[in-house]
C-alpha cells in the first residue's frame, strides 16, 4: 500500500494529479493509514477495481479517500468528488496515445465512478465526523 501511495505522492508533485497542499505535507506512512485505494475501506470484498480497461487509478482514488478524511462539509465532499473525476480523466489521458487504448470507454467508466462516489460516498465521507 505505501508504494501505490508514494505513486500518488509522486503524480501530485509532478502535477500530474491535484492534490491539496495537506496531501504534500502529510507523511506517507499517515497517508498509507488513511488511504485504502478504491473501494469502502470496511468492505468485506475489493469489488471496486483499481484499473480502469488497463489504467491504473489507484492515486486518483488515494487523494479522494485524503479529501474525504479531511474534508469537513458538504462543499468538501463536493469538492473532492470533482477532484476525483479530474485526477481519474487526467490519469486515462495520460497515455491516450496508445493506439489500443479505448479512451472513450475509459471516460464513460471513470463518470461511472465519480457517479456512485457523488451519491452513495455520504456515509463514507461522514463516518465519524458527527
């Protein structure tokens, strides 16, 4: 888990992938604590893939789980929800030169994505913070 986290690190201060300032500043051993990837956290299966038709998503979803750990309202959540979309569609695009690549699927899975986190993501995002 602390190398796919470093990977995020990485992207974040490359500029590849936005990530609040906190992110940065926060060690990758904390991070690692936080971060479970894609998926709920306390699900009893890993349902939710880490690669999107051969991307690896993985740091898309580190920084969410980062923004929904620290975020405080429903602006937050918001907020970290579109970061999620944006970091997802900047990963697919990386290397949408590959002619193989079916980057027209891969953004219609991504929007799938930001979907179920923008609707069913209230709990997670509100686990004990009340």
């Amino acid at each position: 888990m602390i190398m796919s986290v470093q990977k995020a690190i990485y992207y974040a201060e490359a500029g590849i992938l936005f990530a609040p300032a906190s992110f940065l500043t926060t060690g990758p051993d904390r991070l690692a604590q936080i971060c479970n990837g894609c998926g709920a956290a306390d699900a009893k299966f890993d349902f939710v893939p880490d690669r999107i038709y051969g991307t690896r998503i993985s740091s898309a979803c580190h920084i969410h789980d980062f923004m929904y750990h620290t975020g405080r309202s429903v602006e937050d959540k918001e907020e970290a929800d579109r970061v999620f979309l944006n970091n997802l569609l900047r990963l697919i695009g990386r290397d949408s030169y590959k002619w193989y690549k079916p980057t027209r699927l891969q953004r219609i899975r991504a929007r799938g994505y930001y979907l179920a986190v923008h609707h069913f993501g209230g709990p997670a995002f509100w686990a004990g913070k009340n």
